[in-house]
C-alpha cells in the first residue's frame, strides 16, 4: 500500500526560470486544497542539506504567479553530489516528517532527485523548470516561452539600429547544450543564419550565407548563436573571422546572458506552471514517485526520471531548413 502523503516539501533548483514562482504557488494552493502541509526549502537541495526552510500556506504564495525568479531562491549544491550531502538532506527532511518532495528544476535537478529517492525512502516528482527546454518527457518547460519572448523582444531593437548603422550582428542566446532557444528566435525574428549545439553548420557556410546576402541586395543582417553552438567558436571570436574573411561587413556582438532568465512569466509559463504543479501534488498523494511530470501533445503526462534523463528530446531541424528559406 501506498505510503500517506501528509507533508510535501518543494524546491526551485538550478538555473532560475520565470514561472518558477507560478509552480511554487500551485504546490502551495493545492497542498492547501488537500489538506496536506507544506514545506519551501530554500535554494534548492542546499537547503535541504542544511534544513533551511519556511512553512508555506496558500496565503504565503499571494501575488506571487506575475513575478519573476523564484521566492524560494535556486542554486546548484555541489555537496548534494556527495553520499554525505544526501544523507543530510534525508536526516532534515525526516525531522520535519517530509513524505514527499516536488522538485522544481532541470536535468541536473532530476539527476538529484533520482539519486536521491533510490536512496531514500522519500517519494520525488520532477517538474521542468528551465528557459532551455531541454528536457524529455515534456514539449515545454516552464520559462522557456517568457525566454522567446524576451530574447525576440531584444533581437527586434537591435535589428532597428542593425538597419540603420547596415550593421551584421551576432547575438549570442543562452542554451548551453541546447539550440532551442536560438532555433525558435532565429526563425521568429527572421535571421539570416541560426547557429546551434545539435547541429555544426561549418565557417564556410556562414561566409557563404552573408556573401549571398549582400549580393541580394541585403544592407544588415542578424545571425543568431546559442552558446553552445558546434562550430566550436564563441560569438567574438565568430565576429572576428567574419571581419577578417569579410571586410565589407561592419560587425558586432551583443550578449543577451541574464536578461534572459528575468521578467514577468507569460500567460503560457503561468498557465503550464500551474498545470503541471496541480498535478504533480495530486500524483504524489495518488503514490506516484521518482517520475517527472511534463506535457506531452497538451496533455499532462508522467515520464520515469531514467527514461526522461535518457531520451533526447531534440530540437526541431526543420526550423533550420524554414530559416534557409526564409532568409533568401
Ligand atoms: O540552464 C539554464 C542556463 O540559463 C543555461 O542556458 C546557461 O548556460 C546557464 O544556465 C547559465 O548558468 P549560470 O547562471 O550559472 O551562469
């Protein structure tokens, strides 16, 4: 028989992403709705480690769904990778009668919390939070769309000044081992070349591209680059071989880092937030354990830690052939 679920304790892990705070609140509310105590620990199984928490009603999640980053604050622990680490996590959740976790995260997270309930006797559900979306088990995570948003937002005013300075511009978005976000703001802001993790598109290709661009009759141009990307070089070095080979071009580089992570969640984050939260604390008490939660197809589905953790979820190569096109 299935253990009872009477206390459920829930974490943001990881790098932060908008709507973090809009599961947070769903973990509270619906712990709330069924009777079930809840515990934040704060940033992420550091605070587990060393029991640092806050007991959280749906009152102290109020105002919370619009904001971003996260209430409960994120990190990456080190010291969560050791058997020690763990087993210090365990002893506090086992003093504040913790039964259950739902931890708020990426893949790092779910490696965690996968570890973690093959250790212990502590019944663990993933949640995808991260802009990556970089995730199996799951067509979005949450922060991914306020990412686009925000990254198409920022490539939009700089293609106003690329076009009135006839500039070439390189602009690095974040997704270290993943090109979902360069894929999709690449196509949906229309640049001239998309350059990502998954696939190396070769130096030659890029001269190429922006030789036939200029010929066309093209007077700026915007080329989008994950910091990942497999050609191996990082966007300034990009920019400096693109000055070399191509001198006609008056280059630069913008950065966008950070401001990606930040700003107010989308209706879309807030809504998949919520969504895969409810049902995240409804599993738990329905005695699910060690899956992660995700939609699939806009249904909401379980997928196991391991398989989740295996399978590549990968991006949609399609988009690079609409791009070609489309950048004609
Ligand atoms: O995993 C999310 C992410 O934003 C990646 O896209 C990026 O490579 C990384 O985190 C940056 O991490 P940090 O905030 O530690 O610099």
């Amino acid at each position: 028989m299935a253990k009872e679920i009477r206390t459920i304790g829930v974490m943001t892990s990881g790098g932060d992403s908008p709507g973090m705070n809009a599961a947070i609140r769903a973990v509270a509310r619906a712990c709330a709705y069924y009777n079930v105590k809840c515990i934040g620990f704060y940033r992420g199984f550091q605070g587990m480690i060393e029991g640092d928490h806050c007991v959280l009603n749906a009152r102290s999640v109020r105002n919370i769904i619009s904001s971003g980053g996260t209430i409960l604050k994120s990190a990456r622990s080190e010291e969560f990778r050791t058997p020690a680490g763990r087993k210090k996590a365990a002893r506090h959740l086992k003093e504040l009668e913790v039964d259950a976790m739902v931890l708020i995260g990426g893949d790092g997270t779910f490696r965690g919390g996968q570890i973690f309930s093959e250790e212990y006797d502590i019944s663990v559900i993933g949640v995808p939070g991260t802009i990556d979306n970089d995730i199996a088990g799951t067509n979005y995570t949450i922060g991914y769309d306020t990412a686009l948003n925000t990254v198409i937002d920022a490539i939009d005013k700089i293609r106003d000044t690329a076009s009135s300075h006839d500039r070439l511009f390189f602009i690095e978005v974040m997704g270290r081992d993943s090109g979902f976000i360069a894929l999709n703001t690449g196509v949906g802001a229309g640049a001239e070349e998309i350059l990502i993790p998954e696939e190396d598109m070769g130096l030659d290709r890029l001269l190429e591209s922006l030789k036939r661009s200029k010929r066309s009759g093209k007077s700026s141009s915007i080329v989008v680059v994950s910091e990942g990307d497999k050609i191996g070089k990082n966007v300034f070095e990009l920019a400096d071989y693109v000055t070399e080979n191509l001198p006609d071009y008056d280059v630069r580089v913008t950065v966008l880092g950070h401001v990606q992570r930040g700003g107010s969640p989308t209706c879309f984050d807030r809504t998949l937030a919520s969504r895969l939260c409810v049902k995240a604390v409804e599993s738990l008490l329905d005695g699910e354990k060690n899956v992660m939660v995700g939609l699939l197809n806009n249904e909401i589905k379980m997928t196991s830690f391991e398989k989740g953790l295996k399978e590549d979820h990968g991006v949609n190569k399609e988009l690079l052939r609409i791009s070609d096109i489309l950048s004609t």
